[in-house]
C-alpha cells in the first residue's frame, strides 16, 4: 500500500508540473520566419516551458557545460525555473546564466525563443557605449578623450545659439548621464515639430539649444539624451559611418548576426532603445564585459574603459530599484551600466547590468565570475535583481 501511495504521489507530482518540461533532450523552442520579423506581442505564448541545465553547442561561440557537472547547484536553479514558468504573473521570456566562462542554463518563457531577437529597450545604450569603447581600442579616440567637450568633435554646430553650458558637456557627461540637458514640454513640442531639424548634427543643435539652462546644479545623474550624443561622435572620429563601424566593428566581431539595429530620425543608429539581439547574444556581451574587453584572445575594448563603465560612478538616489527587491540597495550607474548591491545572507555582491524596460538585463556578478540573462515583456513583476540574489546566487555560492 505504501509504495502505490508513494507511486500516486510521484506520478501527481509529474503531472502538475505538466506545463513545463525538461526538455534538454529536445529542441529549443524557435521562431517562425513570419513570426521573428513581427512583433514580440504577437509571438504566441509557449504551450510548456523550456529549459536545459545542459544547453547545446549551436557553434556560435559560446561555450557550455552542465549544471552540477561544472558548477552550480541544478535543483536550485530548476526549481526557480519551474517557478516562473508556472507563476501566473511572470513576464519573462527566458533567462540563462553563464559561470567560469560557460552557459550552464537556458530556458524559454512565454514569447521567448532562442531564435528571436529579442527587443532590448535601454540595454541598447549599453551597447552604444561599448561601441564607443571600441573606437577607442582602435586609436580613433583615447580615454582622456572622455573629458573633452562634445563639441570639439562635432564641426557642424553652432556655439552662437546654445542655452548657457552646453558648449562644456563632455562625453564623460554623457556616458554617465550627468549632461545636465532639460528639454521642457514647451521646447520638447517645438521640436518635434520640425523632425527635419534632428537630420545628423542638427539633433545635437536642438538639444543645445532648447535645452533648460545648464549648471553644475542640473548636472546630477539622470537619464537625458546622452547616448544619442555618444553615437554622434561615434559617428565623426570613425571611418566610414556610424553603422557600418557598429556591424564590422562590434556585432561582426562577437558573430552577433541575428539582430535588429533600427535608424533613429537623425539618420544614424538608434542609440538609447528600439535594437533586438538574441538571448544567447547577450551572454555574448556579458562575457566580453565580464572579461575585461577581451574576446577569444583579442582585446575589442579598452580593459579601462570596461573597469569604469561597469563601476558605480554615481549614486542614482532612487530607493525604488528597477528589477529589486528586499536585498538590493544602493543601486549607481558607470558609463551606460546600472549597478546594485545583492545582499545573500550576511555578504553582499557588486552587481553591474545592463537594463532595458520590461525585463531586459545582463547581470555581471565578477566576484562569482556569474553571469545572468533575462528577458521580458512587461515591467510588472519584473524582479530580476531579486531574483538574482534570493534564488541562483545561493546555487553558485560555495
């Protein structure tokens, strides 16, 4: 009697969890032509979860390994997996975690696939200062360059008509969102009104002009336009144009093919939102940031570059942390890079990442060599950060 009572408690057990299934001995679920060229809403939710503490070589570059095998606790990390997936309020599309160099995890939520270039929101302007940090391995700039005012590398402005300051911003300014730029409603309507005024440096020229005044007052962090002020000068000390120096430069280099970089109003790439990678892609990333710049034995970026981008510059005063929770605090902000403390019992973790509204996050743990993906489709019930700290530092935490 026992052991029937045993055998119908397992096989309830299988059977509420039937909504998600280990599938490491399957496909990873994928995009149709159709559906990779629509829009994220209109990706049809997946039927079961998926997930793999094995994930495959697709020979994209990224090496795996196995949970448990390599590192990590596996029955932590499916239980969190098993969790979202059958959370009634979860939005995310997929998380992965890489350590020591490896993709341990993979899984696929909702609208996620491991085809699709998922949309990346403000994670984008972390991709826009890494590109910056390329032209600088490459000669076309240097790092005490980054004090220099903007407008001693854009040529085609004219100093008579900005607002009082703008001529001393700096891309060191801009990186950390400090410019101090202010558009009021007002202005902000004027210049939405003459989009063709925002044609290649004329977008700097509006900002400058119709900007607040600015002040060492008004330049505290906050977000402001400054990575379309970063892609400008991408745009001038490269050869070439802007987007050609980010495909050849820094997609073509990490073998990101699979991706979406629209073309702002101002006719150069988008720099602050609207690019779509892949998940995997983005661990891609993690792991040149997370190694100093380095990719496959080259050095793409600056290890300089790199140190100051994912450290905490500056405080950001919000006690409200996007993705946190109970144990994250003190939450600051590098060249384009959030940052938060991640408290695990008595120890707390420097975290940096890349952060992109609705979910989007590429989380750096360096103390732990960890890495962590995610992607969503919604800010409600986000918790990334939290998530982090409560549940897949512990399984990597010996």
């Amino acid at each position: 009697m026992k052991n029937i009572t045993r055998l119908m408690l397992l096989i309830l057990s299988i059977l509420s969890h039937s909504s998600f299934a280990q599938q490491s001995n399957k496909l990873a679920p994928e995009a149709t032509a159709v559906e990779a060229k629509g829009s994220l809403r209109d990706i049809p939710i997946l039927k079961k979860a998926y997930y793999d503490a094995a994930p495959r070589d697709r020979k994209d570059g990224i090496p795996v390994g196995k949970l448990d095998i390599d590192s990590g606790d596996k029955a932590m990390i499916v239980n969190l997996a098993r969790e979202i997936a059958e959370s009634k309020d979860s939005i995310f599309d997929s998380f992965l975690i890489a350590h020591r160099g490896k993709l341990l995890f993979e899984s696929y939520y909702n609208r996620g696939r491991i085809n699709l270039a998922h949309p990346q929101a403000s994670a984008t302007k972390t991709y826009t200062g890494l590109a910056l940090g390329r032209a600088i391995q490459l000669g076309y700039l240097s790092m005490d360059d980054l004090d220099k005012p903007l407008v001693s590398f854009l040529k085609d402005l004219d100093p008579t008509k900005f607002v009082e300051g703008a001529e001393k911003i700096t891309l060191y300014q801009a990186l950390t969102m400090t410019t101090g730029i202010h558009i009021n409603d007002k202005n902000r309507k004027r210049i939405q009104n003459n989009p063709e005024r925002l044609k290649g440096q004329g977008q700097v020229q509006a900002l400058f002009e119709y900007s607040d005044p600015i002040t060492a007052e008004t330049q505290l962090f906050r977000y402001s336009p400054g990575p379309q002020l970063i892609m400008q000068v991408i745009n001038v000390i490269v050869p070439g144009t802007a987007k050609d120096f980010i495909k050849k430069e820094f997609l073509d280099k990490l073998g990101i093919i699979n991706y979406d970089w629209p073309t702002a109003p101002s006719g150069l790439p988008e720099s602050g939102w609207k690019v779509s990678i892949t998940s995997r892609d983005m661990i891609k990333i993690g792991t040149l940031a997370m190694n100093k710049g380095q990719w496959k034995g080259e050095q793409l970026i600056p290890e300089a570059f790199i140190n100051k981008a994912t450290s905490r510059i500056n405080y950001s005063g919000d006690e409200d942390i996007f993705g946190g929770g109970k144990d994250v605090s003190n939450q600051g902000y590098g060249y384009f890079w959030w940052s938060a403390d991640l408290k695990v019992g008595n120890k707390s973790y420097f975290a940096a990442s890349a952060q992109g509204g609705g979910g989007q996050y590429i989380i750096l743990i360096e103390e732990l060599d960890l890495i962590i993906v995610a992607t969503g489709h919604n800010n409600h019930g986000n918790g990334a950060l939290q998530i982090t700290a409560e549940h897949i530092l512990p399984a990597f935490i010996k």
